[in-house]
C-alpha cells in the first residue's frame, strides 16, 4: 500500500476545506434570497366596479409588498351575515388590531360607516384588515373611514419619538374603499378615506372609489389616502389597487386627487390611478386671490428627502387645475427621485410647468429615470 505524500494530502484537505466553505456561502446567501412573489388578486374581476389593479401591470412584487397572512385572525367581523357586519363592529375590530377579516356571507356586503375606525397606537404592533375581495367600506358621503396618528394623544403615545416609530404597521388588502369623506375634518385634513401618521402603511389587492378630501388650499389633499412620516423614510407600497378606474368613480380633493403627503416615499405597483381630479386653484403657495390648491391630479408629493417608484402602472385620464396632471412631485431641497417603468401614463388634462415629461409637474433637476414606459 503506498504511503500518502505529506504535502499533497494538505492541498487535497485544503481544497476540499474550501470547497465546503464556499458551498456554505452560497448557501447562506441563498437562504437570504428573497425571490419576487404572486400576489393572488380576489378583486380581479369584482362582481360590479372596476376592477383593482392594473390589468396590464406585469412587474415583479417583493415580498414586503405583498399581502399579509390573515390565516389565522385575532377578529372576524360577522356571523355568516351582512347584518352581523355593521360599523360598530369594525370600529372595535381596528380598535383592538392584529389580524381582521369578515364573516359576512357568501356575497359582497357594504359596509356604512357614521364614523371613523381608528387605530390604538398601544394596541397591537400590527393591524391588517382583510375584506376576501368580499367588503366594501362606505364613507356615505359623510365620514372618513379608517385613521392612524402616531403623534395623535387621543390614540396613545407609546414612545417619545411618535414621527418616526415602527409601529403600527397597517396593511388594508383585499378591500373596497368608497364614498369617504374628510371635508369637515379641519384638524387632520385631507385623506377622504384612509389618513395615515407614522408606523408603516401598504395597500394591497384595494379600490378607492369616489372618496373626497377638502376642495380647497395650497397643501390639503388625498381625496383617498393622505400618508405622513413612515418609519425610517421607507415606502409605503400601493399594490394591485385601483383610484377610480372608470368615469363616475374617480376621487378628488384641492391636491393628490388620489393620493398626496409630505415627506413620504411611495413604491406603486402594478396599479391604475384613472379619472381622479385636483380641483384647488392657485396652486402652493397660493397665487394672489386664490385659495391655493389644484395640483396633482393622480399624484401629490412634497417634502423633503423623498422617493416616488412607479411600477406596472397606468395612470390616464387625472385632471388638474395648477400643476401635474398625473403626477405633482416637489422636492424641497431637491434631494429626491423618481423612478418610472414598465408603466403608461396618456391622456391626463390640464395644468402647467412640465419641464421634462408631460402631466409631471417636477423640478428640472429631480432626477428622474423613465425605462420602458409610455409618458405623452
């Protein structure tokens, strides 16, 4: 038997020491991997209403995008009935948080609200409202519909840095929001359906139909959604959802017909903002004589040190009064960008100050990188 060379068995232990070692790599970098995943959509095609989200949109979702797993909820709203499913009982339901899903039968159920839901910043680290493609929550005209403020006393403070804390995380999926109305709300304007502070926020799988915020002044606006200070700068992701989507349910408010915020960054995916309206005038700050507003037909951005990520989306037929008929993006200190792909963004009416791309109100210097999309 011959007798193994000394200098030759160390390069075949270190070779194979190697070889474990980069296998174990690899494998620790693929267990960190996170792919991009399929968001299963029950409001594809919605037994009445547009449907949410861009039929067209085909661009990937990562998964903190995607919807949350209610599997197992803290609160089912109903007992097999639309009677059981009344305001009150989703009132409470978001009052305590955690995981909310319906019980409300077999067939879609509107839900009418005579007043807000609103979340208790000490309640559960996480509230997500799921509606199985089933619910609808309407505002009637007459209330917002669902609120969280961090910074708000009368929802508990729970730390000392209420403007820029991880929690709540909100997340509203598989679900309709209708008929908001924010008008009479002075003190926490805008937002005709949903108004959000602090903590994080997504919607996924949603529709946004004819909600409505305050008609005038130079920085009120999101006649669906209005966002301030998420945790750490990070996006709030808008999935699969819909802003109107045909004549008749459109949403609007003085700016931001659909969305609007101040310092926040937005991640959009695969979603359509159509026949919203911006219908302040005079823009912000107020033109001499006017009561300000009209900007953002789609879209309202301000602030500061912000991103706005356009993915998969289509964005047509918004209108405006001032600036941006689809999109009004202002970087106050110039540090922010916009990302636009794989997205279609036609047919949006009136307005000014296009120094780049038609309907995008920005300033010269935003950078801003269009790949694979349509802007005229």
């Amino acid at each position: 038997m011959p007798v193994p060379n000394p200098q030759i068995s160390k390069l075949l232990s270190l070779a194979i020491c190697c070889t474990l070692t980069f296998i174990f790599i690899n494998c620790s970098n693929d267990s960190n991997f996170e792919p991009n995943i399929i968001v299963q959509n029950p409001l594809e095609n919605p037994e009445n209403g547009p449907a949410a989200g861009n039929p067209d949109g085909d661009s990937p979702i990562p998964p903190e995008a995607g919807p949350e797993d209610v599997a197992n909820p803290d609160t089912s709203i109903g007992d097999g009935t639309p009677e059981s499913c009344t305001c009150d009982a989703f009132v409470d339901a978001v009052a305590k948080g955690g995981k909310i899903t319906f019980d409300c039968g077999p067939d879609p159920v509107t839900i009418i609200m005579d007043k807000p839901a609103k979340v208790f910043n000490n309640a559960n680290r996480d509230v997500i409202i799921d509606g199985g493609g089933l619910v609808t929550l309407s505002g009637n005209g007459t209330t917002r519909i669902l609120y969280m403020n961090t910074c708000d006393p009368n929802q508990v403070w729970t730390t000392d840095h209420c403007q820029n804390q991880d929690h709540p995380r909100l997340t509203v999926q598989n679900i309709t929001f209708a008929d908001g109305n924010s008008i009479n709300d002075t003190e926490y304007d805008g937002g005709g359906a949903i108004w959000v502070r602090g903590g994080r926020f997504k919607a996924v799988n949603c529709r946004f139909f004819n909600n409505v915020c305050a008609s005038t002044g130079p920085d009120v606006g999101g006649g669906a959604i209005r966002v301030f200070s998420q945790y750490d700068n990070l996006p709030v992701y808008i999935v699969n959802s819909t802003f109107g989507g045909q004549e008749g349910y459109g949403n609007s408010g003085s700016n931001g017909g659909a969305i609007s915020s101040i310092g926040v960054s937005w991640t959009i995916i695969n979603s359509l903002f159509s026949h919203n309206k911006a219908i302040g005038n005079g823009g912000n700050p107020a033109q001499s004589g006017s009561p300000g507003g009209g900007s953002g037909g789609a879209i309202y951005n301000d602030g500061n040190t912000m991103t706005l990520t356009v993915l998969g989306t289509t964005i047509e037929q918004n209108e405006v009064n001032a600036y941006g008929s689809s999109i009004f993006f202002v970087s106050n200190d110039h540090s922010g960008n916009i990302k636009i792909d794989n997205s279609t963004i036609t047919n949006n009416i009136g307005g000014s100050w296009y120094p780049v791309y038609p309907s995008i109100s920005m300033h010269g210097d935003t950078p801003i990188a269009v790949t694979n999309s349509i802007i005229e």
